[in-house]
C-alpha cells in the first residue's frame, strides 16, 4: 500500500472528473471518464455491474485512475493499484457522488432505470503527482 | 482503420487536454495527460524519446487516447488504436501544440533544456463517442 501524498487529496475530495483505465480482455487499454472520491487511502469509482470496466477488473483488477484539476490542468495524480469490487454501499455512493457532481440528490440513469450499481475500489501501489 | 465521427474532431482541433493509457511491461495501465491534435484521422500526441509512454509503445503499441471537453465534461471520444512513433516533424509538432495550447511559440521543457521529442501517430481501430 502506497499513500496518496496530502496536497493533492482535495482533488479527489472535490468534485473533479477523473479517467479511469483497465485492461480488455484483448490486453489492450480501455478508458473511461468517471466521477471519483475516496474513502481514506482507497480511490473509489461507482459503476454499473456488468458495464465494461467491471468485467475488466473482475478479469485483471490492474488499473490506473488520473485527475487532472479542471482549474489546473498541468497538475495531476495518478493512482496505480489493484481494484476490488464491492456491492455494499453503492447506491449511497452513486447518490452521494451525484450529489457532489451536480448538486441532485438520487443518481437515475440516462434509461431512467436504476441500474445495479457497484463500487471499484482502488487500492493505491504506485502514485505519481505533480504539482505546477 | 476506423473513422472519428466528423462532430468530435472539433475537441482534438481545439487545445483540450486528452489522457493517453499504454501498457506499461507488466501489463499494467499507464496513463498521462497530454496536448493532442490530429493529423486526418489520426491521432498525433507530442512526447520525450525515452519517456515511459514512448518505451510503453515501442513494446506494446496498443493504446487509448481520451478526450472529454473541459466546458462539456459528460462528452468525450474514447480512441483506442496502435501507436507508430515518428522522429520527422516532431519538433514543429510540439511547438505548434504549445502555440495552441500556451500561446508560446516555442516549447522550452521545464528544465529549460531541449529534449529530443517524437510523436505518437495513433491509428484508430475503435472509437466510442457520447455527445451530450
């Protein structure tokens, strides 16, 4: 386990859009904007079961999640580690994260449906930052 | 080859920062932030011989290149496709992009040194776009 250093917390604190990569069954890297928090050290991401970075990680749990601040886009962290899937909790989640991102309380899908959400957490190995 | 549908070539034309993920030798996702433009309908990113991402793509060409809108952040265009390296142009590339993306006419590195740079020409063989 690797610590998240201090300074750049905040942005995963704040409501900052994060990229989220995993890998294809293929091996090849795929990508995803997110919303992002975290719970201590962990890096959380909410998604849908069965959506395509879930697969991934149930697969090959190896990923690598970035944020570059809206506001400072030359500064950045980006988290390397190990993503474990968990159920509990995730729709306080989604709903806390919509919350956060765009001031509404209950997340509802673009369907309308309420999707089967999960939660990615992320679990740091390497972190590299850089501060401008 | 695969085309990028014609509305989002305006974010790859415009200086929005883009996410590119490689494989790093393990296996595992590597991802940086990055200026992009695009050459027709590839997908040019501007980096340092020798950098991780370069070394990244000499072993494992296989890569994605996201962009989401810094004004429009639930669009974006996912471009994953193979990475050939290119020596030729690379220092009118990067400093073109720092026109774009600094207003600069020139790019000077952070160390005020000249670093030898290359490119990244990004063939694209899948594209995922949401327009929102």
């Amino acid at each position: 386990m690797v610590a998240i250093p201090e300074e750049v917390l905040r942005w995963l604190d704040a409501p900052e859009f994060a990229v989220i990569a995993t890998i294809l069954p293929s091996g090849r890297p795929h990508q995803a904007v997110v919303w992002v928090t975290r719970d201590g050290n962990d890096v959380l991401v909410s998604t849908v079961k069965g959506r395509r970075k879930h697969l991934n990680v149930e697969a090959d749990p190896r990923c690598s999640v970035i944020v570059y601040p809206k506001d400072s886009p030359y500064s950045y962290v980006e988290v390397r580690g190990t993503a474990e899937v968990e159920d509990e909790g995730a729709r306080e989640l989604i709903d806390r994260l919509c919350q956060e991102y765009t001031g509404n309380d209950r997340y509802t899908a673009d369907d309308g449906t309420d999707n089967v959400r999960i939660i990615l957490r992320i679990h740091p190995e390497k972190v590299v930052t850089l501060i401008r």
